[in-house]
C-alpha cells in the first residue's frame, strides 16, 4: 500500500454523519458488479486460452510465454478477488464492514495483486522480446528462442518481482480501534522521506512502468517496420498471414499493457497532490471515486488477452469455436514447422492454429 502521507489513517476519520450509502454503492457496483464480471471474464477467458495453448506450450516458445502469462493473469485476478467482496460487504453489514475488507484489501491483497501485476509486465516483456528475436534477429533465433530459455527468464523475473515487493507487506499492520473498526498503521520507514523517493517512487516505476514501457514500445515499432519491409519484399503466403496475426496481438497486448498500466502514474501524482492519500480515498474523500479505478485498470488488462487472440487470430478464433460447439475436429490447425522460414520462433499460439 504506497503512502505519501506522514500521518497514520485511523478509523475514526470517518465521520458518523457522513452519509455512507453513495459509498456504499459505489463499492458494491464497481468493486462488485464491475470487479467481479471482469474477474470472472479473466478467469474464463484464461482457462480456455491455457485448454487451447496448453498442448503446443512445449513446441513453442512464444506459446510458453503466452501460457505463464495467462496463469501471472490469472492470480492477479485471483487477489483482487476481495474487492468484489468488499461491495457485497458493505450492501450487507453497511460501511464498516466494508471498510475492514478494504483496509485488509489496501494491506496484503492489492500488495500481492502488485506481484502478480509485476510478473505479468515481465512475461509481456518477454513475449514481445521473443517476437523481436523471432522477426528482427532470425540468426539469434535457434539460440535465444526456445522454451528453455522463456523458462529460465520466467523464473528469475518472477523471483526479482517478489523479491522487490516484499518489503511493502511488512511497511503496515492492521489495528483495531475502540470502536472494532479495523485501520492501518505505517511503520516508521514509510515515513523516511529517502526510502519514499528511491523505493516507492524511483525504483517502483522504473521497474513496474517505465522500463517496461519503454521497451515495449521501442520493440513494437521495431516489429513493425521489420514486417513491412518483409511483406513488400514477398508475396504474402500462408506462414506471412500466421506471423501478421501473432504480430498484430503482441502488438494489441502491449497497446491495452500501456493504456491500463498509466493509471498507476496518475494514481501516484494524485498521492502528492491529495496529501494524506487515504482519507481522500476513503468514503466522502475528495478522491472516493477514483479509489478503484486504478485496481479495476489492471484487471482489465489481466482479462483483455483472450479477447485479443479472438479478434486478431483467426486459428485462436477457430478453435475456440470448436470447443465451444464441441466440435474439437472442425479446425485443423496448419503445421508451419516445415517451412525453414518459421520454425518454432514463429508457431505462436496465432501461428501454430492459423489455417
């Protein structure tokens, strides 16, 4: 839970003649309505993008890399599981038992949904950068290419992102007030003006935005002309129409990845601005309506892949037809693993089911 502010937040900020029920339904329709159909869309969407590419994960790996990224979406997804029972709390026990999952929420959840946010951005990196290698080095593709080596990143990525972010479940606990309302307190590092400008600010959005976007976009563009110069070189055949596929959703991740993640830059010029951050946040702050939006902008991008593969993949698209229709035989993916060409840098989930 980052923290701008030098003061704790307690539970009787919240004044008894505030009127609650704008809050109140605020969390139950975002948090609830919004929230929960989001994570069960992610969920569902995810499941069938694991059915479908799970069985080509150890021929490919750009299908490797798609598959960790459905699970990292999937957990995100998972953790914020407890903002949509945050609303339901608060339609049923009234603002303050919606406050005691919020405050359990801002202290350990959305601090694991960071996690799980972190190892997704690594694993869309590391997509895009298999797509790179794949289109713009060819000669390094046999080499760098493999499912062993996304394995081996995968692993390391996901240790550096838990690894960072550990320190951030043990900067606050959870008392009780007189009361019996539950309200965090900071321990006294958060307050170190040092640790707040290298850590939470410099370090955290080098690491969770700027590097990461940056590198996206350089790489996208990269792709792009490099493809562009292919298809005005060559007639467009088969295997040309199965990497324009794939290419166009990497290109698609990284557009909503960029889009969704600038929220969390907005979110921390607001902490500056709207000092202390957690009572402006809070029921009749300045920000009350906002307090979600950044959490529901993550989700949506954890739920937004498998949307992407049905509009940009036409094998994806296909499949998925199947097995809804429970027709598993009515499309049968193209083996593009003859054509020197494109071997197993370019059967990516679009790739290896495009007809």
């Amino acid at each position: 839970m980052d923290s701008t502010t030098d003061r704790d937040f307690t539970a009787t900020s919240v004044a008894v003649t505030l009127n609650t029920q704008p809050c109140i339904l605020y969390y139950f329709i975002i948090g609830t309505l919004v929230g929960g159909f989001t994570i069960i869309i992610g969920l569902f969407g995810n499941f069938i993008s694991l059915v479908i590419l799970g069985k080509d994960r150890k021929k490919s790996s750009t299908i490797q890399a798609l598959c960790l990224l459905a699970v990292a979406d999937s957990l995100l997804l998972l953790a914020y599981l407890s903002m949509a029972v945050m609303g339901i709390r608060g339609m049923t026990h009234g603002n303050n038992g919606a406050l005691h999952v919020g405050v359990f929420s801002s202290v350990y959840m959305f601090e694991l949904a960071r996690i799980f946010n972190q190892v997704s951005t690594f694993l869309t990196m590391i997509l895009m950068w298999q797509r790179y290698v794949a289109v713009c080095l060819p000669h390094k593709a046999k080499r760098l290419c493999t499912v062993r080596v996304v394995n081996i990143v995968s692993a390391c990525s996901s240790a550096i992102a838990c690894l960072f972010y550990l320190p951030s479940f043990f900067l606050y606990s959870i008392k009780t007030s007189s009361e019996g309302l539950f309200y965090p307190v900071s321990h006294p590092l958060v307050l170190n003006t040092y640790f707040q400008t290298i850590y939470s600010v410099i370090l955290t959005y080098l690491m969770s935005y700027i590097i990461p976007v940056v590198s996206l976009l350089y790489m996208s563009v990269t792709i792009l002309r490099s493809l562009k110069s292919h298809i005005n070189a060559a007639a467009s055949t088969s295997s040309q129409h199965a990497r324009k596929d794939l290419t166009k959703s990497s290109i698609a991740i990284v557009i909503i990845f960029v889009l969704c993640q600038s929220f969390q830059p907005i979110r921390r010029v607001l902490m500056w601005v709207y000092d202390p951050f957690i009572p402006n946040v809070s029921c009749g702050g300045d920000l009350q309506y906002f307090a979600f939006i950044p959490h529901i902008a993550l989700m949506i991008n954890s739920s937004a892949n498998f949307s992407v593969y049905i509009l940009f993949a036409r094998g994806f698209r296909g499949k998925v037809i199947a097995i809804l229709t429970r027709r598993r035989n009515a499309v049968t993916p193209a083996d593009f693993s003859s054509n020197p060409g494109v071997s197993t840098t370019n059967t990516g989930a679009m790739a290896s089911t495009a007809n």
